[in-house]
C-alpha cells in the first residue's frame, strides 16, 4: 500500500503539477478522484407571466379573466342591493320624523333643507334629491356628453340641426352611448305600476335601470326599472333655453346589455322576434 501511494506521489503528482499537495488530498491510494464540493444554486423566484393561452402555473387566462369578472359582478350586485335597502328605509325614517314634526306638508326643496339642519345624520343617510341630479348630472354632465357623442351643436338654429342630423346615424350612437345620468321615463310596460315612472339613472346594468324617481308627494326614493318589455322615453334638447327637443324612444328589450358591454356592440335591424310583443300588446292601443 505504502509503495503504491508513494509511486502515486513521485510520478503522477509531480507531473500534474507544480504543487503535489495540492492534489494529494483528492487522490486515495486507489486512484480514486473525490467530488469537488459544489456551491448551493440561490433559488430564483418563480414568475408567473401569463402568455395568450396560458401560464407556468397552467391557469388560462380566460378562466382568470372569467373569474375576476363574476367576483366584481357579485360584488357589485350586493354592494347595490345593501344601498338600495339602507336608502329605502332611512326615507322611510325621514318621511316619519317629517310626519311627527308637522312637516310633511311643506314644500319638498324646503324638507330637505329641514332634515339638513335638524335631523343631519338622517339626512346623510338618504339619496340625492332629484332636482339635484337633474342640475349636477343629467344638465352639467349628460347633456353635453351626449351631444358631443351625437355631433349635435346646440348653439345653432334648431332647424338647421335638424336638417344636418343623420337619424340613422344618431340612433346607432345612441344604442351603444351610456345611460348614467340620462332622465329616462316610461311610457309603455307590461307591468303598469311602471307606467308614468320618471328619473334620473344613477345605475345602467344590464337588465335594469336603478333610477332616482321624481316623487312630487314625498321624498325621491330609489326605484328599479326593469328593461324587458318597457319602453323609454329620452328627451335631448337642441336649443338653449330647452324649448325644442328630441325625443327619442327606446325598447328595454334591445339594451339587456350593460353599458360597457354595448360599445363595442353592433346592433342589427334583421331580428325583431322581440319585437313581436309590443305589436301584439293591448296596451300599446290605449
């Protein structure tokens, strides 16, 4: 053994290289040549990229996207269902404290300003009046969205806007424009407490309008306009002082879409099965 390792020593080692011992440690007297010891790889983050199809982790994307949607659409649908509830009953709480107080008579801009300055966490608690929505959002902020999306000048001459207005083009427009803020109301309905309903939309979903109604009696509260077999009425004015206006009318029916959904929409004139029903209606001849 000990011959071996010194032949090892003598005549390998020295003739590999310059400095014997540093190999000596590696070599056994078999010739056998131990591991150099490797250095631990650091452990790269995974990252999950998600290409057109799908991710590392196997997840399509669609599916994500799908999910994500039916998340913010529940959400949604419940964050609406509690305003709705909490509105309704603090108006109802509101419509008692006037009651109680005498109050109930007054003029309904002078409730209001009753309920602000005595009763102001009620206050809080009920939706904006109608006359309010009708100047902040339906005036100020649809009005003139809806005539510039419509190419409509309401600085000029009524008639010659008129003359200048492609119907066919306007109304393509206007199926595809979005509703918030419009003031919308019924005038055709299969369910006729909906009939002569009035307000402002503070919510276009896709199968109804949640709107602000204009309630001349008492408080404006919140109602819910189903858009399957109704019929709108939009007014749009084309001057300045309101006098002349277009009035358009709008089949609930064709807009079970929701608002971001139809813009990119392409309604077409060839299906009108839904159609069959308001030419068979009753009360389309009253």
């Amino acid at each position: 053994m000990n011959e071996t390792t010194n032949f090892i020593r003598e005549n390998l080692l020295s003739k590999s290289k310059s400095n014997p011992s540093e190999l000596e440690e590696r070599v056994n007297p078999y010739l056998v040549v131990a591991p150099i010891a490797k250095k631990s790889a650091k452990i790269k983050p995974k990252k999950y990229v998600l290409d057109s199809k799908s991710s590392k982790n196997g997840v399509l994307k669609h599916l994500l996207a799908q999910n994500n949607y039916r998340m913010t659409n529940k959400l949604t649908k419940l964050y609406l269902s509690s305003f709705i509830k909490t509105s309704n009953h603090s108006i109802r709480e509101a419509q008692d404290v006037l009651t109680k107080n005498d109050k109930i008579k007054l003029e309904k801009h002078k409730r209001y300003e009753y309920l602000k300055k005595e009763k102001e966490e009620i206050f809080k608690k009920i939706p904006v009046s109608y006359e309010t929505l009708y100047q902040k959002m339906f005036k100020e902020m649809w009005i003139p969205y809806i005539l510039d999306a419509l190419k409509i000048d309401s600085s000029q001459d009524y008639k010659e806007t008129l003359i200048k207005l492609n119907m066919n083009v306007c109304l393509n427009k206007l199926s595809i424009c979005d509703f918030n803020g419009c003031r919308i109301k019924v005038i055709k309905s299969e369910n006729l407490g909906y009939l002569g309903k009035e307000g402002i939309v503070l919510w276009d979903s896709q199968k109804t309008f949640i709107v602000i109604e204009n309630n001349s009696v008492g408080l404006d509260s919140i109602k819910i306009l189903n858009k399957s077999k109704t019929i709108f009425e939009v007014r749009l004015p084309i001057s300045k002082n309101a006098k002349h206006e277009l009035i358009f009318h709008i089949i609930g029916d064709r807009l079970m879409y929701r608002s971001s959904d139809r813009v990119g929409k392409k309604f077409k004139n060839k299906n009108v099965k839904d159609l069959m029903y308001y030419i068979n209606a009753n009360y389309l001849f009253n």
